[in-house]
C-alpha cells in the first residue's frame, strides 16, 4: 500500500484554478498539441499543496509546449478501483500501490511504456528489485516512486507534555507500550493507535509481524501458501489485544482508516501510530500538522528474520492511451516524479516550490537507485529542507540497518481487507479467538492463490 492505498478516485473541474495558476485552459489543446490528463493530488488537500502541483505543471508545460496537462485529483482505493477503471475515470497518468502493480499488469490494465522509458537517461540504474513491481517478461508497465519503510510516527509536543524525552522514542515493543500507557493515563488521549478498516488493518498487522520475524505469505518450490496464523502474527495480535484490554491505552473508535487516522493524529487525540515513512506530506497537506511537532522513528524489531515491511507507488499510465499520450505521460512521470532524484536543477526547482508553498521537504524516503543517489540529491536541496532533520533521524538513521521486507505478493488488498477484521475483532471483542480468527483468513484468500491462472 502507499502510506496506502484508499479512498477515492474523484475527477474535477478544475479550468479555473489551472488557468489562473498556469495561464492555459485545460478545456480544450490548440491543433498541434498533444493532451493528457494527469493524477494531481489527494482530494482535500490544501490549497498551497495544490498550488504547488499547478507551479510544477507550469513549469513542465513550459519545457514542453507541445504538451497540454489536465490535472484531476485522484487517491487510489483497492474497493473502488476496478470500477473506475471500467468506467473509464481513470486520468492517463495515475498511480498504484506496489502490491497492485503486478495483478494489474497480468489482467492487461496497464499501458506498456517499455520503448519510453528506456529512453530516459537513468533507465538503465533503477533499483531492479523495485522495478520488477511493475515489470513482467522484460517489458515495463510503470515507474516505481516514493518507496517507504514502516515507522512509528510520534507527536513531539505530546511526548513532552507527558514528560517524555522525544529525542528518545521507544526502541522496542514493551517501550511503546510503556509510553502509551503513560500518555494515555497523563493526558487522557490514546497512547498508540491501531489501523482498523479499509484495508490498512492487514497492511499494519502485516508490518508488525515481519518487525517480529514472521510472514504472511510463504513460497516453495513455487507454490505460495498463506501463513496468516503465524507465531508472530498471534503475539502482535496479543499484544494489541493487551494495550485494549489490560491497559486502556488504544483510545475508543476501532474503525479507522488511513485518512481516519491521520485526522486523529492531527488533531492530537493520538501521540503514537504505525505509518509509512512517507506520510509528513499528507499530513501537512490535509491535517495541518507543524513538522517541528512530528516524530518518526523505525518500527520496534526482534528476533530472528525481523524486519521493516517496505512499499510506495507506482507511477503507471492508462491502457487505453495512444502512442503518442504514452510518450507524453512518460514525460511528465520523469518531470513529476524522477527528476527531483536524478538532475540538480529540477531538484532544487521542485524544492523551491514546496518551500514556497509551505509544503514539507526532507520527508524520509527510501533509494529507487542506490543510496549514493539519494544521498546526492538530499544534498542538492540541504538549504531548502525545512523538515527537522533531528526530528526524524531515528528512522532515517536506522532504517537502513534493517531488512527491507516486501509485502505479500499474492492476492495483498483482498488479505489485508480479511485480516482488518481480525484487527478489529481484536479490539473489540476481550474474547476474540485469535487463531480460529486467523486460520479463516488462510482459508479465505489460500482460495485465491490457489485459483490464479498466473
């Protein structure tokens, strides 16, 4: 998932704003132009993050004049996303999880952009690992971007206001359980919450099992065998359960999505939840949260195979685009997304924007090259990061001593949306079966696998 994955696809009027922020009408392109819409940004977000986006359209379309840009604001969703797909709402330039690249791919919903993107410079220097999530038989059907490793994203300033050093986040599970248990009883707030619904129940329960050594998924001799009912998986099951039921530190509402959740720990009713490394952006964008007051560290790990679940996005264009679209939208996925990695220039005019806009820059990220390159480009926009580099350097300094765990490859939306209601059964239920509860689960989705043509 993206510090995932849900919600709604939404299109939207938007000729006013576009022209008005870049001097041309989406409404119709002059003869000779090639027009395609494009996915811009979470509905709800603000206007100076929208601003933004509109400053970096303007920009492209003035090094491109051959292009016209129509921005729709667009979140991906697992339930809705096939049928705005067959309704044929989908921009020509959209993103996907990891986990739906392939799946889409295989069933032929995602354009071919081989020929396009080896075209680009860097095209030979990707991360394979990371390409190979939307890639099959040598062919290319989208550019990996924004991956993430799981964290703890933490508020600072209740940290403090529970006598809490923020310097010093939990290292382990009993020290996020210990300074929830405080928080909650200090200032009567949830200490630690947990995601519950719209899939992101699975996706945290997933993270937390590989931060204790277990899999969700395991491959032999080709076949994959869903293992939801491991070890690890009933301890961190347990241990949520605990935090519920023993120490009242989990707060009262079991039912939150990714936006739920971001909304409560925006408006201070959370100090502590399980997140994506990249999720500062969204919550500046649409909860208003100061970057001096966020915390991130990396997720708690122990025992043997533990690691941190690591995920992001695809950039992927419409299937149903011309030729000459796909060349265009590769263009703008190398402008938009890329080039803020790979040329110093762009990096620091896509730096200056989001400074200017009073958007976060120095979000913690994970390398789609190598981390020679990250690194470059981090220094290229030193002077622009406006992201207290201490505030998040527990994660940044220890995610790369740790495991980079993919998510489960088979079947990843439909096992999260049946373990979200495990998670929730957890909490609301002192006497949920927690092995007979995930025992269904295997049931249920080893279905799946098994009836797979691919």
């Amino acid at each position: 998932m993206k510090s995932p994955r849900k919600a709604v696809i939404a299109t939207v009027a938007i000729g006013a704003v576009l022209a008005a922020l870049t001097g041309c009408s989406p409404a119709a392109a002059p003869d000779g132009k090639i027009t395609i819409t494009v996915a811009s940004l979470i509905p709800g977000s603000s206007k100076d993050a929208f601003a933004a986006f509109y400053a970096r359209v303007q920009q492209f379309e003035k090094a491109h004049k051959n292009i016209t840009l129509k921005p729709v604001e667009y979140q991906w969703t697992g339930p809705t996303f096939a049928s705005q797909l067959a309704g044929g709402t989908l921009p020509d330039v959209f993103n996907v999880p990891f986990t739906d690249s392939q799946s889409l791919l295989q069933a032929g919903q995602l354009a071919d952009i081989t020929a396009d993107v080896k075209k680009l410079p860097y095209a030979s220097k990707f991360n394979q690992n990371l390409l190979q999530v939307a890639s099959k038989d040598g062919k290319i059907y989208g550019i990996p971007y924004g991956p993430y490793g799981y964290g703890i994203s933490y508020n600072r300033a209740l940290f403090t206001k529970a006598g809490l050093d923020p310097n010093k986040p939990p290292t382990t599970w009993d020290e996020v359980r210990a300074d929830a248990k405080i928080i909650s009883d200090k200032l009567h707030i949830a200490g630690f919450m947990q995601f519950t619904s719209g899939n992101t129940g699975g996706w945290a329960l997933t993270a937390e099992t590989y931060s204790r050594g277990g899999r969700m998924e395991t491959v032999s001799g080709g076949k994959t065998t869903v293992t939801t009912d491991n070890p690890q998986t009933i301890a961190s099951l347990q241990y949520l359960h605990d935090l519920r039921w023993v120490d009242n530190s989990v707060g009262s509402n079991f039912l939150l999505d990714w936006s739920g959740m971001n909304q409560y720990f925006g408006a201070g009713q959370t100090a502590m939840y399980p997140s994506g490394s990249d999720v500062l952006t969204s919550l500046v964008q649409q909860n208003n949260v100061d970057p001096k007051d966020y915390g991130l560290t990396v997720l708690p790990t122990e025992g043997a195979d533990s690691g941190i679940l690591a995920g992001g996005n695809v950039a992927t264009v419409n299937v149903k685009a011309s030729a000459e679209e796909k060349a265009a939208a590769v263009q703008w996925i190398d402008f938009y997304y890329m080039q803020k990695l790979t040329n110093q220039a762009q990096s620091v005019a896509d730096a200056k924007i989001l400074v200017g806009a009073k958007q976060p820059v120095g979000v913690p990220q994970l390398p789609i090259f190598d981390q020679k390159t990250l690194d470059t480009s981090l220094g290229w926009i030193d002077q622009y990061i406006n992201v207290p580099k201490a505030n998040v350097a527990p994660f940044q300094d220890g995610v790369f001593k740790l495991t980079i765990v993919p998510e489960p490859a088979r079947h990843t939306q439909e096992l999260y949306a049946a373990l979200d209601s495990v998670v929730q059964a957890v909490l609301t239920d002192k006497n949920a079966d927690i092995t007979a509860l995930l025992q269904g689960v295997n049931k249920k989705v080893q279905a799946l696998v098994d009836a797979d043509t691919y």
